[in-house]
C-alpha cells in the first residue's frame, strides 16, 4: 500500500515537470524578443546585449529552464510584467479565495447531488425523480456562468441579500468574507451537482435492488438506516469516482465565476494574466493548478482503497 | 425528437440570417434596452440592436467551433487511441504519458492558456478546444481498440496474413467508430460550452464574429437594467447543449447496447 502510494506520488510529480516543461517551452516558442519589447524605441545594441545577459535569454534553453524550475523549487517565482510585484506573494495571496470557493462548492455540489440523486431513485418514477433527473440534464447543458449571472441577478442586485460582486480577504473580516462567497460556491455547486445526481441516482438504483438490502430492511432496519449505512455505503466508489472526475469541471467553474463576481483569485490572475500577455505569472498559474488537480487526483485514488476494503494496491 | 430540433437549429443557422427581419448589427440607441416586443423578439441590448438577431448570427460561430473542434479532436484523438492500443507496448506507453500531461491540466485553464499562446481567432479557438478534447478521445478509443484487437476476425485477418495497417482501418477502426460518434455528439455540446465560457471570459473569437459567450459578455454589465438579453442568449446555449446531449445519450443506448445509460 505504502508503495503504491510512493510509485503514484512519484509518477505525479515527474507528470508536473512535464507540465512544467511544456509551459515553459511554449512560453519561450513565441514570437517576439521580450528584450525589445520592453525597450521598445530605447532599444541599443549595448542596452539590448546587457539586459539579455541579465536575463539569461542569450543562454540555452535548457539552462534557462533549469534557472526558472530551481527558483521555483527554491521559492523566486519572479515578478509580474504587469505588476511588477513578486509572483509568489501574489498567488499565495490570491490561493485564498479559490481555495474557499473550491472547497465550499465542491461541498454543496457532493451534499446536493448525492441527496437528491438518492431521493430521486428511492422514489423512482414519481414526480420527485422527474423533476430531479431533467434539472440535473438542464444543469449539465448549462454552462457554469449562467448560473453565477442568474445567481446574482437574483440574489445579489434584485432581492439584495449578497453583494454581487467583490471579495474581502479572511483576515481582514471573516464574516463579510462568507457573505461574499456564498453566490460564487452556490453557482460553481449546482453546476457541479448535476452530474453528481445522475450518477448518484444511478449508483442507488443499481444497490437497492441487492439482496443484503432487501435482508436490512427484513431485519427490521429503519429505512434512513438501511439507505445510510448500506446502500450508500456501496454506491460511495462510483460516486467518488465521478466526482473526481468533476474535478477539472471543478478548477475551471472556479476560474470562470472568479471571473462573473469579480474574485481576486488564481482564476483571475489567469485571466488577466493572458490578457496583458504576463507570462511568468500565466507559467505559474498553470503549475500551480495542475499540481492542486494531481495532488486532488491522487487523494480520490486513495480515498478507493479506503471506501471499498476489498481494493487492495500493490 | 432531440434530432428534430438539431435539425432545425441547423437550419435556422444558415438560413436564419437571411432571413431576420431586424439587422443584429444596426444600432439604434432609442431603442436600447426595450424588453422583448412583436418588433424585437429578444428585446434590444444596450446599443438598441435586436438580441435575437445577434443570437440568431451567433449560431454560425457555435456550429463552426464545435464541429471544427469535435473533427480536429475525432481525428486525432482517434489516431492516437489507435496506435496506443493496437501496438501497446513501448508506443502506447510514451502515448498515453503525453495524454496524462495534458489531463494534469485542468480543461478550461488548459483552454485559456492555449488561446493566450496562439492568439485570438477563430481557428485557434478551434484548435485549442479540440486539443482540450484530443486526450479524451484517444483514451475511449484506445479502450475500444484493445477490447477489439482481441477478437476472432482480428486474429484470423492476421492469420491471413493482412499487415496491421490493413488490419487498423479495416476492422478496428470500423468496430471503434460507433462509440467514438457517439461521444462526438457530446463532446459537441461541451465544445459549445467551451467556446461560450471562453467568448465570456473575452478570450474566444474576435469580437466581430458573434459569439453567444461574447453577447452574454457584453449583457452581464446590464443584467440589472436589462436581462433578456442574457436570457435570450443563455437560453439558445442551454437548448442547443441540452437537445445535443439528449442526442448523444440516445445514440449511445442505440450504438452500443452494453453501455448502460443512466435512465
């Protein structure tokens, strides 16, 4: 088991220097010598030859990566074009509103999507799973910042009772920080418990139908009993396994409603970041959500051996 | 019935803007914002141009990206899946590794980043979204053709002595091409979804293709003052995306019976 467990985190991280390859290489392929653009007409052949020795642009590709991945190893991520303010205080900074909102949608999309994906097919055929299964296929059509615009039309700008755009960080005032995030994690947790409720009204129906359910029940179980500690206990990996799925789904509603409530987090430094053509901070952005993704990715593997004994690794 | 209204989405997008009455490109600031009316049936957007008009121009661009996006995909993703799994071994090894550095990029960052390398335009978006897709494609395919290659008919073709070139087109491909319609036909309604979350976020066509990502872009500044709009557009995604998956559910209960659907 511990094995495994090293094999797999090993093979990720050697997946992660790929990435961190391949973004780098793509960065340094593009057209345009960066030297001159920032010199723009002050540009001379001293100037241009000094600056260039300054940022290692006149060595080989390969030492230029291997200065960038050290300092990445070593905590110098560099500064932003744009804001000429150090990468790593910036996106340590801006973790915190993702992570919130990550979490809390993932939350909301697990509770609500395994809830009413039970109930919809413990009450198979009813008007419940009807309705429940077409709001999940309409759920799933529809794209993520629809529901963060619908969201804060409502909620935000008609009714009032969240502000419909902005965010104020933990430490300076906790509570309004909840108020800030509450559209954004609803938004990103619907989208997501759409395909959580089929799957989970799929995964239920395929367990009730089993013997050791039908026993439960004859031994004179409660039904809240029966469906908690047996039912759903079995349809737990399939659930899981979808869910980890969802994770990309998951990553990109966090960048995409950042964007529509206006959160200053990693999503938006991406997205301005490619806007102003910043590339040390798009390179790092794009590292650092592929190692939450991977490190996310390996947790849900393990979380298999854990739900279901009879999964051994190794 | 989910065919029925593809078919006529089809339809209205090449014949649609020939046949508007109002121009989606004539601004009329006397008009702006006026709610859904006989004369404008989606109301007017902030410069009094005729909403239905610009969803109705917007259609082009969703065919045009996704299905650009869905062949690129297919096609490469398909010969990738192939390969992998026919020759397995060494090849399939190193293939699928460079599949699992794409899949360790989130999609829609992925996206992104691909359109900030390459550059606003229409084929680029095409590109990087069916780049997106390319992984996914090839791991379906590369399943299918491991289950096939292992069947009688394979077995006695190479006993025939067919070499593998034959062997990949005439019978794998042909046994694995089902399936991989089948996901086509969703992996079109995400396309959509790809191409309108990126129009959105600014960063998909040029402005002046119409694009419902960028039309619900524009709407957002106005939500409070005027949202048809946002629900004219929105709602021609979520019909066109819904009807697309409705579609590739039901090709894939016809096309591959050992696949359960989620009924």
């Amino acid at each position: 088991m511990i094995e495994f467990l090293i094999r797999r985190i090993t093979y990720s991280i050697v997946v992660i220097f790929v990435v961190s390859v391949v973004v780098f290489a793509a960065i340094h392929s593009l057209p345009g010598d960066p030297i001159e653009i920032m010199l723009q007409e002050f540009a001379n052949p001293v100037l241009t030859a000094r600056l260039r020795a300054h940022y290692l642009l006149d060595q080989p590709i390969y030492v230029q990566y291997g200065h960038w991945i050290r300092g990445i190893l070593t905590g110098e991520w560099g500064i932003s074009i744009r804001t000429q303010r150090p990468i790593l205080a910036t996106i340590t900074k801006a973790m915190q509103p993702s992570l919130i909102i990550a979490l809390g949608g993932w939350i909301v999309s697990s509770v609500v999507g395994v809830v009413l994906g039970t109930v919809a097919a413990l009450k198979r055929g009813t008007i419940i799973d009807y309705m429940a299964s077409v709001s999940a296929f309409v759920g799933l059509s529809t794209p993520a910042f629809f529901y963060g615009l619908i969201l804060m039309l409502i909620f935000g700008l008609r009714l009032r009772w969240f502000p419909s755009s902005g965010y104020v960080f933990l430490q300076d005032a906790p509570l309004e920080t909840m108020s800030y995030v509450v559209l954004p994690i609803l938004a990103i947790g619907l989208r997501m418990s759409a395909a959580i409720t089929r799957i989970s009204r799929t995964a239920v129906l395929e367990v009730i139908g089993e013997d050791y359910v039908k026993t439960a029940r004859a031994k004179g179980l409660r039904e809240g009993v029966v469906i908690i500690k047996h039912v759903l206990r079995s349809s737990m990996i399939t659930i899981v396994t979808v869910s980890g799925l969802q994770l990309g789904v998951l990553l990109g509603g966090v960048v995409i409603l950042e964007n529509v409530f206006a959160i200053p987090g990693l999503g938006s430094l991406v997205v301005n970041g490619t806007f102003f053509r910043d590339y040390p901070i798009i390179q790092a952005c794009v590292l650092v959500f592929s190692v939450w993704f991977t490190a996310i990715n390996v947790v849900v593997d393990f979380s298999y051996s854990m739900l279901d004994p009879r999964i051994h690794y190794g | 019935m989910s065919g029925g209204c593809i078919l006529l989405f089809f339809v209205w997008t090449i014949i649609g803007p020939m046949v508007l009455a109002s121009s989606p490109t004539k601004i009329n600031l006397s008009a702006r914002f006026s709610p859904p009316s006989l004369s404008h049936i989606g109301g007017t957007d902030n410069l009094g141009r005729d909403v239905f008009a610009r969803v109705t121009l917007g259609c082009r661009v969703a065919v045009k990206v996704s299905m650009g996006a869905v062949v690129f995909s297919s096609i490469l993703g398909s010969m990738f899946g192939l390969i992998s799994g026919y020759f397995r071994g060494r090849i399939d090894a190193v293939l699928m590794r460079i599949m699992d550095v794409f899949f360790a990029i989130p999609s829609v960052i992925l996206a992104i980043a691909l359109v900030a390398f390459m550059g606003n335009s229409l084929t680029n978006v095409i590109i990087a979204i069916g780049i997106v897709y390319v992984p996914q494609v090839a791991r379906v395919v590369r399943g299918a053709t491991l289950r096939v290659r292992e069947e009688d008919y394979v077995l006695a073709a190479k006993a025939i002595g067919g070499s593998d070139f034959h062997i990949i087109f005439k019978h794998v491909l042909r046994n694995t091409l089902p399936i991989v319609v089948s996901i086509s036909t969703l992996y079109l309604g995400g396309a959509i979804l790809y191409e309108a979350t990126l129009s959105y976020l600014g960063m998909g066509v040029p402005i002046a293709a119409l694009s419902w990502g960028r039309i619900l872009n524009d709407a957002r500044n106005y939500i409070n003052t005027a949202p048809h709009t946002v629900f004219v557009a929105g709602g021609a995604i979520i019909f066109v995306v819904l009807n697309l998956n409705l579609l590739g559910d039901q090709l894939r209960d016809i096309l591959d019976p050992k696949l359960r659907g989620s009924k």
